[in-house]
C-alpha cells in the first residue's frame, strides 16, 4: 500500500492511497476459510464445501469489505501521522473508471486544510466590559413591586390612575380572545389611558392594539401571540372590562423581610436595600459577562484575518448532513456558518496556546456547583458530598447535559482569559442605559 499527498494550494490537498492485493488478500482468505467452517449449503456437508464455492459466493463482498476498512484505517492512520489538521472530513473523489474487479485499486480524497493565522488580542479599538449598577430608583421600584405582591387588593367602582384593570381582548379576525391582566399605567399615551378612565365593570373599551402598551413586549403576553408577531401587530381590539381594583400596599416591615429573605435575614429597610440592590447586581453580572462574550466573539472574527477551504467546505456541507443539499443549499447553509467556524478556529488556537481546556476533574467539580445551587433554591444549604457525587455522576452520564456544562465552564474560563488579556474599556452604566447602548 501507498499513500501520498498532493498539495493543491495552502488549504486544499489530494491525498492517493494504492492499494494491492497483497494488502488485503491475506484476511479475506481467514474470513473466507471461517466462512467456510460455517457453510449450510445444500448438497455438502457443513465444514466441507469447496473454497471455490465459497469465494464465489462470498469473496467480492467480503474483499469490498475489507479494502474499505483498510482504506479508512490508513487514511486516519496518515492523518494523524502528518499532523494534518483538516475542517470536514476527507471526500473521496468519483472515479469514472473505477471497478472492483481489478487487482489493485486507486483511491483519491479531497481535504480542506486548516488555515494558519495570528490571533490579534489587541485590537485599536478597545471592547467595551460593562458593569452594570442598580440605581436608586430601579431598587425603588422593586420594593413597590415587593409590596404590591404581598399587598391586598381591593375592588373599585370605575378605573382611576392606579387601577388594576382585568378583563377580555378580542379581535375575531385574527381569532384572538384573551383574558389578561394589566396595571393602568403600562397602557401608552394619554389617548389611550382617557379610553379606560371612569369605566365600569361590564363596559366596552374599543382600542388599537399599535402603541397600545409602554413595553410593546406586553403585547405578546397579555394577547397571547408570539414575539414575532407582536412586533408587526397593529389590529382593532375590543376589550371587555370584567374587574377594577387597586392594590393595597404591604406595610415595609419585618413581617414583609421575613417572607422574602427567611427570619430575621433582614431586619430594617437599609438592609433590604442593600440586600435588593447586590442581588440585582449578581444577575446584572451574568448579563453583561455574555454580552462582553458576544463582543469579543465579534471583534476576534472582525480582526483575525484568514482564508478558508470555502469551495471544499461548501462540498463537504453538501454531504455531511442527514439529508443531501443541492449546491444552492450548500452555499447558502456555508454562508450562515461562517462566522461560527472562523470562531471555533480562533477559540481552538487561542485555547491551545493559552492550554486552556476542560478535564473531566474541572467538569465534575463545576457539575457539583452547578446541583449544589439548584438545591439550595429548594432550601437544601447542605448536601453530603456524596449526594453531589451521585448526582453528578448521573449528570455527567447524559451526553447532552454533559456537553451543556462542558460548553459552560469553557466559556467561563475563555471569559477570565479575555478580561486578563483582550484591550477593554471598562464603563459603568445602569441597567437602563445597558439595554439602550447594546441592543438599541
């Protein structure tokens, strides 16, 4: 047997594998001669039938057999030898003249080569990391929030500024008939709140569902359609009041605390501010920590500059998937995935030069934190660790959640890499003025 590389270009090879007789003959005669141990053919007896008989029957297809798994045994065996680092996998080429009828074969495979390339940790322009704070108004707000849920409500003749109204939207058309919920001031425009003032139970509010909310996203909840829809929505409703109340605050007091927190966690409304106010900034951590994820991914894809297999990538799609693509598709479906592999590219190299990687030691301890927190949210502070040992073990044995975690914890560590290295600009904003500047 042998096998040779052609280089087409710096991202494309040919590698050719021959393949002669001697290479497979010797193991299609031991399966040929097993074979024929285990023969039931009519008119011999079992053990006995003539090898020619056998290899009649059987020797095509157990030579194809065998020349196939040869074939794929050397070409992964070579790989690996030349330290080829290739996207895809290898396609073999078509062979008009190809038969298996012959004594030596020629087998041919396309590969789309990795690219080198430098990762450019220092952009000019710095990427922003924000830390986002709770501000006072933002905390007031939530307290408000605390003592409505927990306050009492109370039944009102007609709606005024702080009602709660309840009641059906309809529209026929579109099939909508929906009972929601909402408070007075979420309703948008003077207009529309003027509709709602003074009526009553049984009465018959006629509205346009466009602007009709200060959050358009209300919409989606409160018809009960998909964000999707909610966003081109503009139809007539007719809404049908069905009950008018207002909501009676809780008193901020140490019963309030004690039904938050737990007893005696927090004992005056400094305390509760304090504690509101580093609970809001831990979820605000969690957020900007994937949008400084999502900023990095896009400045490294921005400025580290290479060239791709893109004729053979767009091949390999063509035929990797459950179901063939056309060409079309697979240019198209190339074009959607781009970024994503430029990215896997650099996170590899930036991983391996930095040796920043997940051992099954890491995952383990990171699937304990992960069940640790999930039971404490159900009051279990502290479980054994032989508990979190079982359960982790049983975690980790699901593929997908073990990959889910995996992906987790290498983007936490990529994530304190990129703070230690990347060119940040550190900004301080609140929550409010986050949404605005990142998602516009």
């Amino acid at each position: 047997m042998n096998i040779t590389k052609e280089n087409i270009d710096e991202l494309n090879s040919i590698v050719k594998i021959d393949i002669t007789t001697d290479d497979y003959k010797s193991k299609v005669d031991d399966i040929l001669k097993d074979y024929r141990k285990k023969a039931n053919i009519p008119g011999f007896r079992k053990g006995h039938v003539p090898m020619s008989l056998v290899e009649k029957q059987y020797g095509k297809s157990v030579m194809i057999d065998e020349v196939n798994k040869l074939l794929q045994e050397s070409l992964n065996k070579f790989l690996v030898e030349e330290k080829l680092d290739v996207l895809g996998n290898p396609l073999p080429k078509t062979q008009d003249d190809f038969s298996w009828d012959k004594d030596k074969f020629t087998f041919e495979f396309e590969l789309g080569l990795a690219p080198e390339f430098e990762v450019n940790l220092k952009p000019k322009k710095a990427i922003t990391a924000y830390k986002i704070v709770a501000d006072d108004k933002m905390i007031e707000d939530q307290i408000v929030g605390i003592q409505e849920q927990y306050g009492k409500m109370k039944a009102q003749e007609s709606i005024v500024d702080n009602s709660n109204v309840t009641g059906t939207f309809v529209n026929e058309e579109k099939e909508i008939e929906k009972k929601s919920t909402f408070k007075l001031e979420k309703i948008k425009g003077k207009a529309n709140i003027k509709k709602f003032i003074g009526k009553k139970v049984g009465d018959t509010v006629d509205l346009k569902s466009k602007n009709l909310f200060t959050d358009d996203h209300l919409l989606m909840n409160i018809l009960g359609i998909t964000h999707e829809e909610a966003h081109d929505f503009n139809e007539p409703l007719k809404f049908t009041i069905e009950e008018v109340t207002e909501t009676e605050l809780a008193e901020i007091n140490q019963d309030l605390f004690d039904k938050i927190f737990g007893k005696d966690i927090v004992k005056t409304k400094e305390e509760l501010t304090v504690k509101l106010k580093e609970d809001a900034e831990k979820q605000f951590s969690t957020q900007s920590d994937q949008q400084l994820l999502n900023a990095v991914t896009e400045s490294l894809i921005e400025n580290t500059k290479f060239d791709l297999p893109v004729e053979f990538l767009q091949k390999w799609l063509a035929v990797a998937g459950e179901k063939p693509m056309t060409a079309e598709q697979a240019v198209e479906e190339f074009n959607r995935s781009e970024k994503g592999l430029r990215y896997q590219l650099i996170e590899g190299k930036i991983s391996k030069e930095n040796d920043i990687q997940v051992s099954y030691e890491d995952l383990k301890e990171y699937a304990k934190g992960y069940i640790k927190n999930q039971m404490a949210q159900y009051g279990n502070l502290n479980p054994e660790e032989k508990e979190l040992d079982e359960i982790s073990n049983r975690v980790l044995s699901n593929q997908e959640e073990a990959k889910r975690l995996s992906d987790q914890l290498m983007n936490e560590k990529l994530l304190k890499f990129f703070k230690e290295n990347i060119k940040l600009k550190n900004k301080e904003v609140t929550y409010e003025e986050f949404v605005k500047e990142v998602y516009k």
